[in-house]
C-alpha cells in the first residue's frame, strides 16, 4: 500500500514517542500488514520503531488483537523484569498513542499500531539442524511457561474456531455436497484417508471443549521464522508475530511447532517419497520444549506427539477442503496446489504413524 509521507507522520505522531524523527523506511518483505520503520533522536539517544496498518480484510477485530498483544506482552514483561539487563528483546513492546490506546484509527478507518524495533537479532527461516530445532522447541516451551500462570480466557478469540476439527470437518462434508467441476473424483484416496481417521482428529477440541485440557494462551503460528535469535544463533529471546495470539489448548502450538520443524520438505513439496516427520529433529525439539515446559498436566504431557499429527490432519483437511471449494481461501500458483498440499500433509500424516513407536518412546 503507497501511504503518503505526510499522512504517515501524521499517523506516527499520534503515537507516545519522544524525540525528534529522523528516518522513515518501508519494509516491502510483508505480506499482510503495511509496515515501517522510523528512527527519533531523543536527547542523543537514537529509538527505531515498527508502526504497522493492520490488514483488517485478515483480522477483522483489530482492536481486540491488539488487546490480546498488549495483555500477553505485558505479562511476559513483569516475568523478565529484575532477571534480564535486555527485556527489550525479549519481548514485543506495545507503544500507545497518545491517549492511551492500543491502536489509533486515522481519518480513513485505518487501524495503526506501533512497537518498539528490536534490533541486533536475527531470524532463520527454516530448521537446519537439531541444534536449531532444540532451541525453538526451548523458545516455545519457554512462551508457555511465561504464560502458564495467565488466565488464556480473559483473551478474545478473535478468529473464531480456528483449530475446531469438528467444524473443519463439516466444511470438508459441505464442499463435497458443492462438488466445485467435479473436482470429487480426483481426491479418492486422499478423502478417503482424511474420513477414515476423522475421529482421532477430534481429540484435541473434544478435550478441550469438555475441560479435561485447559484453557491457556495459544501464539497459533509456532514456526521457527516467528523466533527472534542472538546474533550469533546460539540463544532463543523473543516470540514475535503475535496476532493470532488467542485462548485454546497450548496443544495447538506444539502441534505446529512439530508439523513445521520436523518434516524433511516443504509445505508445497510434489515429490511425496521426500516428505518424512526426521526423528532426529523431533527428538531434539521436543527435549528442548520439555526443558522449559515443566507446567504441563499429565494429559498435556501425553497428548505433545499427538498434537503434530493432529495439526498436521488439520491442515490436510482445510487445503481438501479448499480445493473441493474451487481455491477461494489459500492462495495458489499452479493448478491443483491445494490437493498438492493435502497430499503433502497426509503423506506427513502416515510417516508419523509409521514412526510412531520412535517419536513416543521417550514420552
């Protein structure tokens, strides 16, 4: 989105920033929210800033997101003050406006929000070895544990039913009632898979839904690239990406956590013999979540391998789904790309299945 110079400072001035601005620089790497980079000068100190107009055609209850943000960072803030000299990449820092609000809403309807920069850290994009995947399993232990004393229903839940495996299955049944150009006939086995084990893919909600799991705060997009490193790659600091932070099993994260870091190709990967759940990799994220993770109720606990497949039956059925419904929701590049997809996680599915007696021993 082309925003003007001038209205942009107009936005940033709303804000409770001190000092002089110096620089303003678009970042052109985002997908879903116009964002930008300033630098102020306050009494010789130098402050960067990240101001972002929140896509509200993706999250439709901004002002909610942005109170979840600010609960849960504040939370994690009181936990780390005293006991770290770098809170500041530690965790996100809201900035309000200048009235005190989470966002402000500029002449057009535009929902804006700031955070202070966290600068000198890095990011990896994907997992490479099992050093990497023992500190993002410890980062994300280390969230929840931050967490485990919130109480994750005072969140809104701002996309509704997002991990509802019930409701992902009646979606799959009304797409197939549609039948978009008959595209039925070419998702045999893969639906016939996915109906098959429909009912163990309802553990996770059904048990939440009756109580036996709690009800904790959930980051729903658990991949290493939401990670923020030292310099040096050695040390996990920060979880950042936290818009669809909302209330849910924390079972959810460890779900995606493992879907994402331990299979040996991408999401989009066509060639279905490359696609394997690395056992190496799985034990490593896993001792690394275990590290930091000690909250956990003994269901929790025994649910963490089972989570990945589940997440990872999830997916298979949104991207059949999606597909039986004429590719409206995911964005594709090639023709049958969503099926692609689900082939991709059932094949990740069966693997885990395959190597289920190796991924539980240590459970």
């Amino acid at each position: 989105m082309d925003i003007p110079e001038s209205k942009l400072q107009n936005v940033i001035n709303n804000f409770a920033i001190e000092g002089s601005l110096t620089s303003i620089k678009v970042n052109k790497e985002g997908h879903i929210n116009s964002t930008f980079f300033t630098t102020f000068t306050n009494q010789g100190a130098v402050q960067k800033y990240t101001h972002q107009r929140i896509n509200t055609l993706v999250f439709k209850q901004p002002v909610e997101l942005m109170e979840n943000i600010s609960l849960v960072t504040s939370h994690i803030r009181s936990k780390l003050a005293g006991h770290y000299d770098n809170v500041e990449q530690r965790c996100l820092q809201v900035i309000p406006t200048r009235s005190g609000a989470n966002v402000y809403i500029d002449e057009d309807g535009g929902y804006w929000r700031t955070y202070q920069y966290i600068d000198h850290v890095k990011t990896f994009k994907t997992i490479a070895n099992a050093e990497q995947a023992y500190l993002l399993g410890e980062a994300i232990g280390n969230f929840q544990l931050q967490l485990s004393d919130f109480d994750g229903n005072l969140l809104h839940e701002t996309i509704p039913h997002f991990h509802d495996m019930r409701l992902r299955y009646k979606q799959l049944q009304d797409a197939i009632q549609v039948n978009h150009n008959n595209r039925i006939a070419m998702v045999g086995p893969e639906l016939e898979y996915l109906l098959d084990n429909k009912e163990r893919g309802f553990i996770l909600w059904d048990k939440m839904q009756d109580g036996s799991l709690p009800v904790r705060v959930t980051h729903n997009d658990t991949k290493i690239n939401n990670v923020l490193f030292t310099l040096d790659g050695k040390e996990a600091l920060c979880i950042i990406d936290l818009d669809t932070v909302m209330p849910g099993t924390i079972l959810f994260d460890t779900g995606d956590m493992i879907r994402t870091a331990t299979t040996t190709a991408e999401e989009d990967a066509t060639d279905l013999s490359t696609i394997q759940c690395d056992v190496q990799l799985h034990a490593s994220l896993l001792e690394g979540y275990f590290s930091k993770a000690d909250f956990l109720t003994p269901l929790e606990r025994s649910l963490v391998v089972e989570s990945g497949r589940n997440i990872t039956q999830i997916m298979a059925v949104r991207f059949l789904t999606d597909f039986l419904n004429g590719d409206r929701y995911y964005h594709i590049d090639r023709e049958n790309q969503n099926l692609e997809r689900a082939m991709n996680q059932i094949a990740l599915m069966q693997n885990m299945d395959w190597k289920w007696e190796m991924l539980t021993q240590k459970m």
